[in-house]
C-alpha cells in the first residue's frame, strides 16, 4: 500500500517508452511520477528529461537504482538488456514491467523471476494486448465454461514492413524477429484466453524473405544487421489437448495484422475483429458483444494504469503469473530450437 504517487524508472527511452510516458503523464501526478530516465542516447535522454524535469537522469541505468528509491521500473530497452536492467531492478526493490520479448532465452527468464521470487517484487510482461476490452470478454467467457472446452488456435502476427525504426530484426539485440518480436503478442493472448496451458512439443520452420521481399524499401545501413527471421510457421501441442497454428510474417499482405482464433468444443471466437459464433442446438449463433476501447496504445496505458493502481492499493499484479511467463518464453525458444533442427522440440 503505498500513500503517494508510484514511482516510476524509465530504462530505455525510445519508441515504446514514449507510449508509456504517456500513459503515465495521463495518470496524473498524484497517482505515479517518472522519478528517473536513463538512455544511452543523448538526444533521447534530454528529450525525456524535457517531458519529465523534475526525474534524475543518466545514460547508465546503475547510476539510477539507488536501493529503495523507485517503486516501478519500466525496462524499455531491447531484449539483449532486458536480464540484466531486471535484475539490478528487483536489486533496487522496484517491481518490473519488462517489455516484450521477455528475455533472450528460458535460463535468462527463470533467473529473473527467481530474483522477483527471492526478493517478493513483482514482474509483468508488456503484453498489453490482455488488456484490450475484447480480451478480457474472451478470457472471461471461455474460462466461464460456456462455450466447452479449447481445442485448437490460429495466431498470427504480421505486418507489411519490418519493423526498422528500432533494431528488431537483428537478433543478438532483439533475441530474434517477428516471433519474438511481433506474434508474441497474439501467441500470448490465445494462450491466456485458452486457459493458459502448459506448452507440450513445438515444431517450427522459419525463414527470411528480406531483402528480396521490402529491402529496397529499407536503408542501406540496416541490410547489413538484419539477421532475423521475417516469416515463421509452428504448431505447439499443449497438455490440455489444445493445438494452436501460428504464422508470423514482416513481408505480409494481410490486413488483419494481429490476432487469434480459438475454436472450442461448441464455439468459435475470433480477437480482433471480436467475434464469438456458438452451436445453439445445431445452429450457429453470432454471440458478439459490441465492446469499444481495443486501440493498441490504449491497451499500453491501460497495463500501467491497472499496474499502478494495484502497487498504490498493495493489490498483487493479477493478470500474469510466473508459469505463463515461464510458458511463452519456452514456447519462443522451442520455435527457434526447431527451426534451428528441423526436429520438433519436446518440452
Ligand atoms: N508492447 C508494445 O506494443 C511494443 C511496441 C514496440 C516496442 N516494444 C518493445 O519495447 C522495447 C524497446 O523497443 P523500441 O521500439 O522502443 O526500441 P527503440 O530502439 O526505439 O528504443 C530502445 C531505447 O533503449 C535505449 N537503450 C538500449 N540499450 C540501453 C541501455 N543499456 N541502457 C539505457 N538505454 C538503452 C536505446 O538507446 C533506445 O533509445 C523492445 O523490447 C520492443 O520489443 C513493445
């Protein structure tokens, strides 16, 4: 329980931490404050101390985590810092709200969440898809058991570029490409509505379609780093029955760019755009709820409001344990193993 505003860490102050800055701005400075903001960039660190003057701020994030000093830090920063700007977090006494991907790997993910374990803080993922209004129906109404059981999910998360306005295509800075860094969301998601079960065996195939597919598009610089897979296809089976399909894809034509299907015993229901169509005596009944509020960087801000709100109430952070964290980093990794063999993983 905490009697005044959350304060908040900012490691990392680029693309994503901006949508964060403002949700947090919108906040209010009663209820959280960004207290620090650290970027190895120059230009990016004044910029965020611009918005946020009265925050301590350095380009070293050790210089900023004096123990007990902030309440929350957001690791904003690519995957190949996300361990250890964690780490030292949970060190300082701040719970952690790590964008995605998770970590660069399983053994980097389970030190982690021993440390928030050993240390009783608190560490979520930016998933913020989960907090998207049509999620949470979903969620809720499957896991309500009304519509039978989950038996099989496509997921899938493309767009018509890659993403280069950060380095996301070049693995050893983002810990792979659009799997971990695009479709990790939706694979998430569908495992969350799908009752968040336990990963079994993974099967996976992965290929770059860059540049033959959009380099001419792209500078010249980023050719020479982009070294990720833009195109993936898995199926994981899971312990509860339920096999899920994923496609990932950076060169797509598609225009539905995130999102999941999950067909039950007695329904189908589809993310975005919501749709719930249900066997009612034979007949299939659209059951769509009209719901507003699934904008991507509302579902951001929406995350860290609930976050914030439940480190001022002293609530725990609900939304997301250790074992599905645990569970999608396998999930991640198993892909890439896969691919890697040509062999399926088994968990
Ligand atoms: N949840 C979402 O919707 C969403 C959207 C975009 C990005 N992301 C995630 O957010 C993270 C950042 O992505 P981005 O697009 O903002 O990248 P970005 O390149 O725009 O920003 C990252 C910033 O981190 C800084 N940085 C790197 N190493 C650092 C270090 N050791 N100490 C301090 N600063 C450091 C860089 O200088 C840069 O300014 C990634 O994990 C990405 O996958 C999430």
């Amino acid at each position: 329980m905490l009697d005044r505003a959350v304060r908040v860490g900012m490691i990392g102050c680029g693309t994503q931490a901006n949508v964060h800055f403002a949700g947090i701005k919108a906040l209010g400075a009663d209820q959280a404050t960004v207290a620090a903001v650290c970027d190895l960039d120059e230009a990016r660190l004044d910029a965020a101390g611009q918005l946020w003057p009265q925050a301590r701020a350095a380009q070293d994030y050790q210089d900023l985590l004096a123990p007990g000093d902030l309440d929350l830090v957001v690791v904003a920063t690519m995957p190949n810092t996300h361990q250890a700007i964690s780490l030292a977090s949970l060190d300082a006494g701040a719970c952690v709200l790590c964008e995605k991907p998770f970590m660069m790997n399983v053994a980097q993910a389970e030190a982690v969440l021993a440390k928030a374990a050993q240390t009783g803080l608190q560490v979520q993922l930016g998933t913020n898809m989960r907090y998207m209004p049509s999620s949470r129906y979903l969620h809720d109404l499957v896991q309500g058991g009304t519509i039978g059981a989950p038996v099989f999910a496509k997921a899938w998360g493309c767009h018509h570029d890659p993403p280069v306005w950060g380095p996301h295509y070049h693995r050893a800075t983002s810990g792979g490409g659009v799997l971990a860094s695009t479709l990790v969301h939706t694979l998430d998601l569908a495992m969350w509505v799908g009752g968040s079960p336990n990963p079994l065996t993974v099967s996976a195939a992965t290929r770059r379609l860059f540049p033959g597919k959009r380099g001419a598009k792209v500078a010249g610089a980023i050719h020479a780093h982009y070294d990720a897979e833009d195109l993936i296809s898995a199926l994981v089976r899971f312990d509860n029955g339920a096999f899920y399909a994923l496609e990932g894809n950076w060169c797509s034509e598609r225009t539905d760019f995130h999102s999941f299907e999950l067909t039950t015993t007695r329904a189908t229901v589809t993310g975005a755009p919501l749709a719930v169509s249900v066997d009612v005596a034979g007949q299939i009944v659209d059951q769509t709820p009209q719901l507003d509020g699934d904008d991507w960087f509302h579902s951001v801000h929406t995350q860290d409001a609930a976050l914030i709100a439940q480190l001022r109430a002293g609530d725990p952070w609900d939304l997301q344990d250790a074992r599905q964290l645990l569970n999608l980093q396998k999930v991640v990794d198993a892909c890439y193993e896969s691919a890697r063999t040509g062999r399926e993983v088994v968990l």
